[in-house]
C-alpha cells in the first residue's frame, strides 16, 4: 500500500462556467478516518465523484490506492466502497437478502459471502432482524445497512457522503458509534463529508476545509481549533440580564456573548484572563455557579475559517 491512500496535485475542475474544484492538493494516510467539510456547494462530492474516477479533472491529477484516476478508474471502484446520495438499496428485499446480492456482484465465494454478512449483521446489531424487509425499516436501520453494503467485499478506503444527514440525533449517534468501531475492527480509511461538525470532531483524525472549491483549511481538528485564534468560556448561573449581554457585547476581547440552554456562552478574540469578565457579571448581579474555558469547538473554528476566506 503507498503512503498515502489518496494523493491529489493541483486537481482541478470545472462545470460550464463554474469552477466546482480549484487546484485542490490532499495527502491522506491509511487508516484514519478524514473529514472533508464544507458548506453546501463547496466541492465535496465533486471531489469524490473525480477520485472514484467518475469525473474527469480539467488540469491536476489525483492518484486513489496508487491507481490514477482517470486511467486506472476501474482498480480504484474495485477496492474501494461508496456511499453517495442513494443507499443503493432494495427495499423489497430484505436485509440478508440485500447483501447476498452485492457479495454475488463482488464475486464473493457463497462461504466468504455468508459468513460476511453475519458478521457485518451481528457487528451493526442487525442480525436478528435479517429476513425483515427493508422498507419496513427506520432511515437509520437503512443507513446502518447500507454501511455493511459498502464494506462487504473488504475495501481498503470507502468513500461516505453525508450519512448521518437527515437521522435523528439518537440513530445518528447510533450509526457514528458503530462506524468508529467497524473502522477500528476493519482497519480501512474513510473519507467523509459532513455538515455535522460535532461528528466530525469525534470521527476525524485528520480534517480538511474547503470553499468554493478551495482548499483553505488542514490538519486535525485539535490543531485547527487551536488556530483559529479564539477562546470559548462557558458560564453557568443566574441573572443573565439582556442588559448584561449588551455590555459583554461592548467589551473588545468578547466576540460573541449568546445565552444558550440557559448558560452564558463567550467567544473571546484571543486567549485572555476571564477574571475581569466574572467580576464584571457578579457586579452586574449575576450569579456565577461554574466556568468552564476552552479553545473553540471544530464547529465555531470552521465557521471562522469560512467566513475568513468570503
């Protein structure tokens, strides 16, 4: 296996007059789980569409598991799996059903093939409902489905476009468990696009941001937390006056001052001492009960990062 599991240069393309990939250059080890994260229209699907060789680049190469994209295409869709926008499901059939079609199109020996498909099964907590139709099943049960679809034949990279989107946060928490175990026990690499950045801090040993094509932002996400410059406090108490919020608001190390779930949220332009900001609240007749200080969450650095490059 190469060092990196995918490796682009410059990959570039464009549809008509819009460039939906701008000279995007990536290097993913094996074995990690990477983000790709974006707003809607950024690029993302694009960029797996032209790493699975579905799309060819306008300028700039990309290489997939050693295979370049445009002429080793066919090598790369062998050894690797896709969840895109469809589960690539059959609804009629049921769950057992389902995989032992696809690990019929995998070629898949009928002993490999079955003993597959229960471990997949057994692992995703499917197992006792197998011969349940799938139609019958929550979005979540489906997703979870189409997830041992896409590592049936024991790819060494899979490609997830958005899977949690559209579950609840139960079935979504539900799916992000089993997924992290499935890829510690698989040991494969996931490229994943999300917009859930919370799931993408617990996933991602490595994430990558990007605009309107653009790659802007790399590294993990401790790192890219930490660059963004700011600090969040958390307070909890009582007596978060609106006219408590307009002054913190006035203050020019707060960027931000929100009252969330009944706790007072700050967003400090740099690392600075929260001492004068208590003392500033409990004049004001507040109560302080707890504070609790950290860098910004994935989630508020990448709306930094996005922000910053419009």
């Amino acid at each position: 296996m190469p060092d990196f599991v995918i490796r682009t240069e410059n990959l570039t393309c464009d549809f008509a007059a819009v460039r939906a990939v701008d000279r995007l250059s990536l290097e993913i080890p094996a074995g990690i789980v990477f983000g790709f994260l974006g707003p809607n229209g950024a690029g993302k699907t694009t960029t797996i569409r032209l790493l699975l060789g579905l799309l060819h680049p306008q300028s700039g190469r990309a290489e997939v598991l050693g295979f370049d994209t445009v002429t080793q295409a066919d090598a790369i869709r062998r050894q690797t799996g896709a969840l895109l926008e469809h589960s690539g499901l059959y609804e009629r059939l049921c769950a057992e059903d389902n995989l032992e079609f696809y690990g019929r199109v995998w070629r898949l020996p009928k002993s490999e093939r079955q003993a597959r498909i229960k471990e997949l099964l057994t692992n995703l907590n499917l197992w006792e409902r197998r011969q349940e139709s799938a139609a019958n099943w929550s979005r979540g049960m489906k997703q979870k489905l189409a997830v041992a679809r896409v590592l049936l034949h024991r790819p060494r990279l899979i490609f997830l476009d958005e899977p949690t989107a559209g579950l609840d946060p139960i079935a979504a928490a539900a799916l992000r468990n089993d997924l992290a175990a499935l890829v510690a026990r698989e040991g494969v690499t996931v490229f994943l696009t999300t917009h859930n950045l919370a799931e993408a801090e617990k996933l991602c040993g490595q994430v990558g941001v990007i605009q309107q094509g653009k790659l802007i932002a790399l590294g993990h996400p401790d790192t890219l937390r930490a660059k963004s410059g700011s600090t969040r406090a958390e307070i909890i108490g009582r007596g978060f006056t609106e006219s408590i919020l307009l002054t913190l608001r006035t203050r020019p190390e707060v960027a931000t001052a929100e009252l969330t779930n009944g706790r007072l949220v700050l967003q400090l332009n740099e690392k600075t001492d929260t001492a004068p900001l208590i003392t500033l609240l409990v004049s004001s007749g507040a109560q302080i009960e707890e504070v609790r200080k950290g860098d910004a969450s994935l989630e508020e650095a990448f709306l930094k990062l996005v922000e910053e490059e419009e």
